[in-house]
C-alpha cells in the first residue's frame, strides 16, 4: 500500500512534509486539496477574454508553480497543497486567489469564479496543447461558449481498493454537493432557468455522471479501460464521473460542483466533503453495504440540483421523495459532524454553514444582483471582488 505523500494538484504532485503525514498516520486523518478553475474577463465588459499568457507572464513566484492552463484560453487553475489543518488550506487557497487576481489586474483582465461564462462574447479558442487538440477532433464542439469552470476536492484514502468502497457510498451524497455549489445561473446574457447551467452543457460529454456502483477495484480499472478503449475517453484523465479515484495518487476526488464564488463557500464544501470521506471510510471497515440507490433516481437528484441549487428541492434517498434541500444539507451536516470535529472542523465549518445559509448559492446572489440592478455587467463586477476577496 502507497503511503499518502502526494496529492494532485494543478501543477504536478506536491509532497508533504513527512511530520504531515506522520500526524495524520498516527491520528487516522485525511488530507485536503482543492482545485479551482476560473474565467479571465475583460476589464471593462463582462466579456470572456483570451489572456490565459498574459496573466502566466504576470505570476508570482509564490504562486506560479500551483497554477497552470485550463481548455480554453479565456481559463486558468489553481490547485492547493495538500493540507491537514483547515486554516492552512484557507490561507493557501487565499494566497493563491489573491495572487492570480493580482496578476489578472497586471494583465489588463479579471479573474472571475463562475461556472459558466454569463455574458456572450466572441469564441475563445483552446489552449495549444496536443491534447487538448486531440479532444476537439474527437469529441468537437461539446464546450461551448469560453469554458466551464469547476472545483475539484480531493480527498485521501488509504487504498484503492477502499476508495471504490468509499465511492459507492457516496453515490446518494453527491446531489445536495452539487446543489450547494450552484454558480453559473447566467449564460450569454441571459438567466437559464438553472441554478448551474454548467452543469446541463458539462453533461454533453459521454462520461460525465454519477459513478456507477462498482464491486471492487479490479472492476474500476476495467471499466476504465473499457471506456477508452470504446472511444468515449482519450485517456483516464476523461473520466469526468462526479467522484473519481485519483489517476496518479491515492485520493478520492469529488468533482461534480461549480467553482464557488468565495472562499468561504469553497472552504465549506472541502471541510464538508473530508467530512463525509472519513464517516464513509468508518461505515466500509465497518462492512456496512452501500445504499442501493437506483441510478435514474440519481440522475434525477442531479439534475434537481443543477435546476434549483439550494432554493428549492432535492430528493431525500431514504425515503426518494423530493425535500427543501437546505433541510437536506443540513442533514448532511449533522450526519458528518464527528468527523468535522475529530478533524478540527467544526467550529469553522459551523459559521461558514451559517453564512451560505444567510446569503445563499453564487447562483441565488448573481439573480439577487440582476433582479435589484438589472445588468449582468453587476454581477460580474461582484463576481470579481468576490473572487478576489475584495
């Protein structure tokens, strides 16, 4: 078995310190990164921007080595080392948003966490990459517009062999996450009528999806090469299921949310998803079954959730009737509070809860801010300083 020294990250696997891994050996916890994607927009307009160079020439160096290309060239992403401690990955998420804003600014641009572009502009072409130039030959125009930008929560697991496990179990978790992420209501000028419209146009890809329930770790990696080899993915880097085990590094990463206008939202959900991994990983050495959640049903809660974010249903999968969602993510948060506390969580996680609750999804304040001003420049003005911690 690997012992968990690595993590990916944006840029390439950053190591931990071995005192790290040594504390979260001795004390059975899990460490936490977080990959976030954002748009590069115009300084003026709400238009999305090729500047994806520009602002690589202006990185710091403390900066430069976590952040790298996203598909397109009006994107960029950032991945934070992994941390044990909550407030280490506050701090570096922080740093890392504050340092890619700084240099957006220096480039003529702004940064901007959004998961889909919200005003219509000219096409963006795709980062010069051999890959990403393979992807569009086969696959064509499936990412429309100038990018979608999501966050991407990695988690530890011990093996992978218990992260399959793990993944089962989440499969009924994975809607009410999605919901409190929504963030993309606007597209091409316009409100969708969903709370993330990233999330209707990321689903055109063949892969993207709740993981199906999987017996063991053997059946993963041969579904895995099944997939590719039947053209739906390049590589196992296409599997865009909405938790996946890391290709490279032992973590199960939780990947089906938009990128979170604030820190604060971000910052939640991480703590809210090492939370749930570690109760999870208690019920698989356990020997407690996964729920049998049929997968029309999961697709279903999904697309709730893509629909009405926070602000209006979900379906509960223990009874499969539909429910307010915050009572259903509130109920999550009280379902993995031992574990928020044993991890030093709790008490951050319970005012960051307090404030999602007080002002919403990104998705429920973008529509607050077009419903009062009326302009979709408004939003992406507090799109910016939101992003940058302004």
């Amino acid at each position: 078995m690997r012992r968990m020294a690595t993590s990916e990250t944006a840029a390439g696997p950053t190591t931990i310190s071995d005192e790290m891994q040594d504390e979260a050996d001795a004390k059975g916890l899990l460490t936490l990164g977080v990959e976030e994607e954002y748009l590069l927009v115009d300084a003026v307009e709400p238009r999305a921007v090729e500047a994806v160079e520009e602002v690589f020439d202006h990185l710091g160096d403390d900066v430069r080595e976590s952040v790298q290309h996203e598909l397109m060239r009006s994107q960029i992403e950032t991945a934070s080392p992994p941390q044990l401690d909550l407030n280490a990955l506050h701090d570096s998420m922080r740093r890392l948003r504050a340092g890619i804003a700084a240099a957006a600014e220096a480039a003529g641009v702004r940064l901007v966490a959004a998961g889909a572009a919200p005003a219509s502009g000219p096409n963006v072409r795709f980062v010069d990459n051999p890959r990403y130039h393979r992807m569009r030959e086969r696959f064509g125009d499936l990412s429309p517009g100038a990018g979608l930008c999501g966050m991407h929560v990695h988690v530890s697991v011990p093996d992978p062999e218990t992260g399959v496990q793990i993944l089962n179990h989440l499969r009924p978790w994975l809607p009410i996450f999605q919901a409190a992420t929504t963030n993309s209501p606007l597209f091409g000028g316009h409100d969708t009528g969903y709370s993330s419209w990233r999330s209707v146009m990321w689903e055109r890809w063949p892969t993207v999806g709740p993981a199906p329930y999987l017996k063991s770790f053997q059946d993963y990696e041969t579904l895995v090469s099944d997939l590719i080899a039947s053209g739906a993915m390049l590589d196992d880097g296409m599997l865009y299921w909405y938790a996946r085990l890391s290709a490279n590094y032992p973590t199960i990463e939780l990947r089906m949310g938009d990128v979170c206008p604030s820190l604060d939202d971000a910052l939640l959900l991480a703590a809210l998803a090492r939370a749930l991994v570690a109760t999870l990983l208690g019920d698989v050495r356990e020997g407690k079954p996964a729920p049998d959640v049929p997968h029309p049903l999961l697709m279903a809660a999904h697309w709730r959730a893509a629909h009405d974010g926070l602000e209006g249903l979900n379906i509960d999968m223990a009874t499969r009737e539909p429910r307010p969602a915050w009572r259903l993510m509130r109920q999550l948060f009280d379902y993995v509070r031992p574990e928020l506390d044993r991890h030093g969580d709790l008490e951050m996680a319970t005012v960051l809860m307090g404030r999602l609750r007080s002002h919403g999804t990104g998705a429920a304040r973008q529509r607050a801010i077009l419903s009062q001003q009326g302009s979709v420049s408004d939003v992406v003005d507090w799109l910016a300083r939101t992003t940058a911690g302004r």
